[in-house]
C-alpha cells in the first residue's frame, strides 16, 4: 500500500492516523510505503499521481486499485482483505 502526500496537504494529515490503524492490523501481510510528492515528484509523476492524498494498493507488484481523498477507515480495510492471499488450512 502506498500513500501520496504533500506536507500542506490538510487531508493527509487526517488520513495518517486512519492508516496506521489499518496497517496495524495486518501486520505481517501488509507493506505500506509513504510518499510525500513534493521530496519525491518524479515517483509520484510516474506513478500518475496528480492530487494528494492518494493511496494505490499493489498485489505482486501489480497495481489493484487506487482511492482519491479521504475515505472511512472501512473501505481502506475492505480493500486490503480483499487483495490479500488466501489463506488455506
């Protein structure tokens, strides 16, 4: 999972907490990456992002989905469960 900010984003700074929750409860099967696309344009350009915040979500690498704004602390989590490996046993 990868987060687009910008410092002077006031939205980013409300989305952080919301997204620390949701990483913590995925632990071992989640890798999040912040990335602030004023330090880092050129990712961010690449990536084709054009407004902040911005998280995308990749499952092998791939790129699954991706949400604009700030969305409920749900959504973000249904987005994950529903990209994450199945478990068998």
């Amino acid at each position: 999972m990868v987060k687009y900010s910008a410092p002077t984003c006031g939205p980013c700074h409300t989305l952080k907490p919301i997204l620390s929750k949701i990483v913590d409860e995925f632990p071992e099967q989640l890798h999040y990456v912040e990335i602030d696309i004023e330090q880092d344009p050129d990712i961010a350009e690449s990536a084709g992002v054009v407004g902040t915040p911005t998280v995308q979500f990749f499952r092998n690498q791939a790129l699954v989905t991706e949400m604009k704004g700030v969305k409920p602390k749900s959504q973000y989590r249904e987005t994950i469960q529903q990209n994450l490996p199945v478990r068998v046993g």
